[in-house]
C-alpha cells in the first residue's frame, strides 16, 4: 500500500498536480450546492447498507476497524446472485 501511494505522489509531483485539503473543497462544494438550490432538506439523513459474499462477521471486523464505526446490519448474497442482477 505504501508503495501505491508514493507512486501516486510522485505521479503528482512529477505532473505539476497540487493537493487541496478535504478541510477547504469541502465548504466551497457544500456552498456551491446550496446556490444551485441542491442541498438536504431539514432532517433529512443519508443512510448505508452493507453486502458482502464473504462471511458477514469477518466483514464487520475489518469494516468497522477501516471506517472507525459501528455498520449495523450486514447482509451476506451469493454471487451468483449479483451476477443476475448485473
């Protein structure tokens, strides 16, 4: 992984590419959003689902370590049955 992201780095570097924090694109987008009239209504909260072929406890495992919160419930599908769908 590490590899992957001093490559990408230099990738930028080499490219002439400058990084903008989260902490600044984040309000300028949210204000962008809300001049076009595109912004949640009051109350209104997104929401999440998990799906995993795997098995749904190793799965909350390591998701819960990765994104640092709780996914609630996880439901486990066949592949066979995502490749219907596809």
């Amino acid at each position: 992984m590490y590899v992957l992201v001093i490559a990408l780095l230099m990738s930028a570097i080499l490219l002439g590419l400058a990084a903008t924090p989260p902490s600044v694109v984040g309000p300028r987008f949210a204000e962008t959003l809300a001049r076009k009239g595109i912004e949640n209504g009051e109350g209104r909260e997104g929401a999440y689902r998990f799906l995993t072929t795997g098995e749904p406890s190793l799965f909350r495992e390591l998701g819960e370590r990765f994104l640092q919160l709780p996914l609630g419930e996880i439901e486990q599908v066949a592949v066979a049955d995502l490749e219907a769908v596809a």
